[in-house]
C-alpha cells in the first residue's frame, strides 16, 4: 500500500478520536456547571469553553506529534 494513504488514514482516525475527546469533555464540563447550580446558558457556555480549550490542546500536541515523526 501506498505509505501517504495510510498516513491519511491515520490523520482522520486521530482527528475524529480527538473530536470525540473534545465533545465528550465539553459535555462534561457542562454537564457538572449545571449539577453545580449554573442556569443553562452558563453551562452551555462554559461546555463551549471547554471544548474550546481540549481542541485547542489536543490539536497542538497532534500537529507536534505529526512533525516529530
């Protein structure tokens, strides 16, 4: 097999491990502002937050990753 279409393969596989890292942690965070007394468009934004933020991380130590190997 060509070795770029594995690597593509690969890419899309991490990026939707990390999309469902970053919904599942955006969810949370939500999930508890709410359980601790935050109206819901509080929650909401700071699920958002979180969200953010993991994307944000996630995809940093991604592209690191990619250009170390």
């Amino acid at each position: 097999m060509n070795t770029s279409f594995i690597h593509l393969i690969l890419l899309a596989l991490l990026l939707a491990v990390v999309g469902l890292f970053c919904t599942l942690v955006g969810a949370a965070a939500g999930l508890l502002a709410r359980i601790g007394g935050a109206t819901y468009a509080t929650a909401l934004l700071r699920g958002a937050v979180a969200f953010a933020g993991s994307a944000t991380l996630s995809l940093a130590l991604l592209t690191f990753v990619l250009a170390v190997l």
